[in-house]
C-alpha cells in the first residue's frame, strides 16, 4: 500500500445498546490487515424502555431507528443489519461439560466436530432462550485449559461449553423493536459478554475478573475465569436509582438532579466539602424557580450534602454487588479484580468508593480507543456498544451452528432451543 494511503475497509458491521437511559448504534469497518475502525456512531435518549426491558415497541423502534440513522449520516454508509447488545431479559449463565472417548490416538478435526455436535444434546434451556454456547476451552483426559487439542492424543476429549440464557419473551421484544425499525438482526449479545469484549484483557479473563457493569436501571455483575463467563447476575438497580435519590431528598426535578450527579457529584467525601457550595439550579433554569430543600437564597447547596445522597445509595448499589458476588464464589479469599464499567462508572470517585467497600482491587473499564472513536463515546457508558462491534467482528464458534460438517451461521435464529440434559457446573472459585 502507498505511504499515506487510506486502509482498505474490508468488512463493516453494526451495533445497537437499547439502554434505559439512552439508545446507542455503532458502524465499525475491519480494514486490511484486520485493525478497526470506527466509521460512525452516535447515542440519543432513550424512550419505551425500563429496567432493560421494552414497555413500548413503538417508542423504543423510533429511538433505535433515529439512533441508527444518525451513525448512518456520521458513517456515510447505510446498513440493513445490526447486532443488538441485550442488558435485561433475566440473564443468567451455566457451564456444561460434555466428553467424549477418543481411544489414545490422535485428535482429529472432526473428533472436536464431533464433540461440539454432541454437546449440543448437553443444553437445557428450561424454558428460557440460548443466547450463546460457545466452546470455552477443551480438556484432555480431564486436565483443564487445552485451546486447540488438533494432533495431540488423548483417551477422552471434553469440552467446556459456556451457556448463557434469558427470557425469551424480552429478548423477542427487543429484536422486534429493531425490526420494526427496518432492520435484520445478525445476532443478540449479552451486554456482560460485549463489555468483556471491550474492557477486559485476555489475561484478565484468564486469571479470574468480576466485570460490573451499571447501567441507568439495571446492573449485571458478571464472574470470569479460565477465558469465560462463569456466572452472572442481574440487578434491578442502577445509577438513575442515584439520581431519584438525589431529586427526592433535594426535592428538585430529575433532570436537575441528572446535572448535580454528573457535575457536581462524587462517591468520595473531602474534608472541603462543607465549605463549598454548588449551584443546584442550570443555566436553562427558570430564576424565579423554587428553592431546593435546604438551600440558600442563590439556591446552593453544600457539596458535603450531596456527596452524602450518592455515598448512602450507592453504599446500597455496593452492598447488591458484593452479594451477587459472594453467591457466584468470588470472594476477597480467591483475590481477583473487580472491573467496573457502563454509564454509572462514569461517578467522580466510584473506583474508590467500591474497593473500600468489597475490600479489593477495583478499576474503571472503558472501551479500547479505536482509530475515528468520538471523544464522547470513547468512555464507560459505551463500552458495551463497541464490544458488541468488537464481538461481532469475531464471531466466535457457537455449538448450535455445528453440523456434521461445521458451517458458520450468521442471522440471529435463537428462537429454537436445543433440549437435553445439562451437567453441572464445575466449581472454578
């Protein structure tokens, strides 16, 4: 390629965050050489959402259309299909592990085809929808962490595999609403696996790493090790909890409440906190508006009154966390990294406040800074948007697209569960 010259965009794909606080789409290109790039993007609030959930098909189409199309004009280029990130829809995650036996002689790509077909019978849904079920690593004669177990022998060759379910019902409204906006859906990704994607290393994932992630409404706590997602919880709480907080004790609208937590707001108390007064009111206020609770004549308040609103609520936010948590077996005794991410990461001082709380190391996760990343998306709140770029572009082997002779499949077709009996999870903390 000439000095100077444009890299050649090779692939494109496309994903939509349907968020409770704002709807999301993203255009990246894979050019030559496979590097990416981002071609477009762009966020608006979000409508006819709560919790995750879609209250109103037409509301939330419009907001996803709108969002879509916007990237779209930034992009310069159209798209038919996107993937969508999924947050709410009762989330859940399994490990299932299927062997079968090899007879001391060489592994054979079709043995692991083999292997992955017939684990395909080892998925019980329950009732509930297969998001993914991805072949995590593979072991041979039991001994766990083989990658690719291709020309080396074994008596018996297993399989990880790594399932993560949801409500069907929520996840068809989610897709519908998509649809409805004149889109295909290529695939749905569980926001802790598109986040994982774009804030965690492979190390990371490897040693072991709890990835939470906050939205406005909901907050997923996700555990990795071993290179997958060992579990997952959902809770019904997030930072917009924060923010009624803050608009009831103040008794002031949400939206004002919204600037004084972005603005003004922070997880860690300073000892000139009671000193320094903040304007409650915006520069869009109407001057002759009531007063807030507790403020002087120039509506202001003292910061240390509004560090203590977050600190209480989020005191709460923290004590779910640690008991999702403690029920998935990462405790302060295994060590391990808690990454925090989404838009309530963006607090001044969260990082802090939550490893004083869970007793561990604690650090921010944002998205990678991909070449044509707008400032304004190159933060928290967007790292589960463009890890579900990042994840599309990988397109990782899922086992109910393997046949006899494994072929790839793209478009979204979840609506089928596979039956079977599902073995337990091995115990990894």
């Amino acid at each position: 390629m000439p000095p100077g010259a444009t890299p050649r965009v090779t692939r494109v794909f496309a994903a939509v965050n349907i968020g409770s606080f704002r709807v999301s789409a993203m255009i990246i290109g894979q050019v030559e050489g496979g590097d990416m790039v981002v071609l477009g993007s762009s966020h608006r609030a979000s409508d006819g959402v709560k919790r995750g959930y879609v209250t109103d098909m037409r509301a939330a189409s419009h907001a996803v259309r709108t969002a879509v199309e916007k990237a779209e004009t930034n992009a310069n280029t159209s798209v038919s299909s996107v993937w969508i990130a999924c947050a709410g829809a009762g989330l859940s995650s399994k490990i299932a592990s299927v062997e079968i036996a090899i007879g001391g002689r060489r592994i054979e790509e079709d043995d692991v085809e083999h292997l992955l077909y017939a684990a395909r019978d080892h998925l019980q849904p329950d009732g509930r929808m297969v998001l993914h079920a991805q072949p995590a690593h593979y072991t041979l004669d039991g001994a766990h962490g083989v990658a690719n177990p291709k020309g080396l022998h074994a008596e018996a060759l297993g399989v990880d595999v790594h399932v993560t379910l949801a409500e069907g019902a929520p996840v068809r409204n989610l897709i519908e609403a998509v649809q409805t906006a004149h889109l295909d859906v290529e695939g749905v990704i569980a926001s802790p696996l598109a986040a994982a994607h774009a804030c965690l290393s492979a190390e990371e994932r490897d040693l072991g790493v709890a990835l939470v992630e906050i939205g406005a409404q909901v907050t997923n706590v996700s555990v990795h090790a071993s290179g997958m997602l060992l579990g997952l919880r959902s809770i019904p709480i997030g930072s917009n909890d924060i923010t009624d907080a803050i608009a009831s004790s103040l008794g002031i609208r949400r939206s004002q409440a919204e600037r004084l937590k972005c603005v003004s707001g922070s997880a860690i108390a300073t000892p000139t906190d009671h000193r320094e007064m903040i304007s409650v009111g915006g520069p869009d206020d109407d001057p002759g508006a009531r007063l807030a609770r507790g403020a002087d004549e120039q509506n202001r308040i003292a910061r240390a009154e509004l560090v203590s609103i977050v600190t209480d609520r989020l005191g709460i936010v923290t004590s779910e966390i640690g008991k999702a948590l403690k029920a998935m077996g990462f405790t302060a005794a295994q060590g391990g990294q808690v990454v925090l991410t989404g838009g309530g990461a963006e607090l001044h001082g969260i990082a802090e406040f939550v490893q004083g709380a869970l007793g561990r190391p604690v650090r921010v996760g944002k998205p990678p800074a991909l070449t044509g990343m707008p400032e304004a998306h190159a933060t928290p709140g967007f790292t589960t948007l463009v890890g579900s770029c990042l994840y599309a572009a990988e397109d990782p082997v899922d086992i109910r697209s393997v046949g006899p002779r494994y072929q790839p499949s793209r478009r979204y077709s979840g609506m089928g569960l596979v039956n079977g009996v599902f073995q337990a999870a091995r115990e990894y903390f």
